[in-house]
C-alpha cells in the first residue's frame, strides 16, 4: 500500500532569520523556496499580507488565506521546467511608532511682523504598508529582513528633510504668524500630516498615521539677524585742514616750501590763532589775519 505524498506548502515559519508571526521587531522577512509539487500551498497568517515573485517574475499581493502556488495549467506547465517562488511577509498593522524632530532650529521670517525667528519641533507618529509592491521596491529590495529599528531611523531622517518646507507651506497657507504656532499646533499637524502622507505613499507605499507635532518652540533670532545684515559703517573722514602763508595769508598747499604769492619760505611748523582758527608763523605774536593777540603759551619764542 502506497503511502500518499504530503503537499508541499510555504509558510512564514521558513523565513531564514526565524522571526515569528508576533516578532514585533521585523518589518519584514522573506522566505525563498523551490517547487517540489505541482499542487504546492502557500499560507499567509492573519496578522500578515504577502508580496509573491514567482520564477523571479512578476509580483502578486495576497491576503491572509491558503493559495495554491500555480494558479493555471500555463504556470504548471512552466513548473515542470523548473520554478522558485519568493514571498515577503509584510504585518496588516506593524505599528511602528517613530518620533522625529528638527536637529536644529528652522531659520524662519515671518512676513507680517518682519521677524526672524527660530523654530524646533518634535512629535511621533506611526506607519502601516498601503502599497505593498512599492514597499517592496522602495525597502525590501534584496534585503532578507529589515527590522523596525532601522526603518524607524531611516524613515525618520526622511520625514524630517520633508518637513521644512512643508511646514513654511502649511502655515503660509494658514497665514499664522510666528507668535500664533503653538495656539494653532493642531491645524499645523493636520495639514502638515495630510502632506507628508500624500509623499510617502507615492515614494515608500507606506502611510503616515497619527501625526502628532507634541512641541512647537520659537525663540527669536531677530537681534542676531540684525547684527549679520547690518552694514558696516564707513569711518568718518576727518576734513583736511587748509594751509594759509603765514606772511601773506594766501591759501597754499601742504606739501608747498615756499609761498606761491608772496615767495616767502614757509615753515614746517605753523600756530593756529585761537580766535580765527587760522595758521600763523610759528613765531608770531599777534595773528595776521584777525590782529588778535595769540596766547604766549600757544607759540614759540625766536630765538
């Protein structure tokens, strides 16, 4: 009496890094495995969905359920030359809270006050798979696991090079100046959330859930600014004081030996009335130009 065959069927138990159905520290695990049965079964458990490559093909999304590997005669057919089948288990809710925050502040100017402001934010948020097959492409790639902590990190530093210019986006639709963040966070984290979402679904096929901004902080960074943008002032130039022969009282240059009109040498060294504020020699005693006595102490005795 012949003994019946036992039907060959890939479960998530084969995954290579042993994870289990409850691990919650993997993302994802692959299982590989080679056809031995035309009627071969594959199993997806209840808390996961499948992404299935067969023969290194085309790839097909599959609930929780038993299937049959082959689904025609065409992909039997194909078998008997030979078939591999890669499924990568993906969890329905992997629940995997991530915090993000800005590392420094966000230079911002608020247009209304002219203000400059910096800003610092962090929150937390959770993720699910919306689009398997972009998952796949966008994460799993030829990785053989990934686990949450690294999807957390990566996912995190995505997010937050998304989020300035999302959020300048966000609150200049709202036209919140910088004074009303905090009173007007919820608005800010819904709109901002629905954003960001709309991104990662498109690139990772993944969703952003829960959204949640816990801290909006703004310090001003006016003064700081004010001192960056202002110019640097010009030295004031001292006026050049005129230069007058002490004979004559004719206007002469200052590098000039002798007068241009009277032809007397002039003096190095000159005495400045203090009456008329003009230049006299230095020996002088009463001022050429204004005849007042200059000051004994303001001149030097010829010798």
């Amino acid at each position: 009496m012949f003994q019946k065959k036992k039907r060959q069927v890939i479960k998530f138990e084969q995954n290579l890094c042993h994870a289990k159905v409850d691990d919650n520290d993997i993302l994802f695990v692959r299982v590989s495995d080679q056809i031995t049965d035309k009627d071969a079964l594959l199993e997806v458990p209840l808390t996961h969905i499948a992404y299935v490559i067969k023969g290194g093909g085309y790839g097909k999304v599959y609930k929780s359920g038993t299937y049959p590997v082959f689904e025609d005669n065409k992909e039997v057919k194909n078998w008997q030359q030979g078939i591999s089948v890669e499924i990568i288990y993906m969890p329905k809710d992997p629940n995997v809270p991530i915090k993000w925050g800005t590392n420094e502040k966000i230079k911002y100017r608020d247009e209304v006050s002219g203000k400059v402001v910096g800003v610092a934010a962090h929150g937390v948020f959770d993720v699910s798979i919306s689009n398997p097959e972009q998952f796949y492409r966008k994460v799993v790639g030829a990785r053989r696991e990934f686990s949450l902590r690294e999807f957390q990190d990566r996912f995190s530093a995505n997010v937050l090079s998304e989020f300035t210019a999302i959020f300048f986006q966000t609150i200049d639709e709202l036209k919140l100046t910088s004074d009303k963040f905090d009173a007007n966070k919820k608005s800010i984290q819904e709109k901002t959330g629905r954003l960001l979402n709309r991104i990662f679904e498109d690139e990772w096929g993944v969703s952003l859930n829960n959204f949640i901004i816990q801290y909006i902080g703004v310090s001003d960074m006016e003064v700081a600014t004010r001192e960056e943008e202002k110019p640097i002032e010009k030295q004031e130039e001292k006026p050049v004081q005129a230069r007058f022969c002490p004979y004559c009282g004719a206007q002469v240059r200052e590098d000039d030996v002798f007068c241009s009109k009277c032809g007397k040498k002039l003096e190095k060294d000159s005495i400045t009335c203090p009456s008329c504020g003009k230049s006299n020699n230095i020996y002088a005693q009463f001022c050429v130009y204004c005849g007042k006595k200059i000051s004994e102490g303001n001149h030097v005795e010829k010798e």
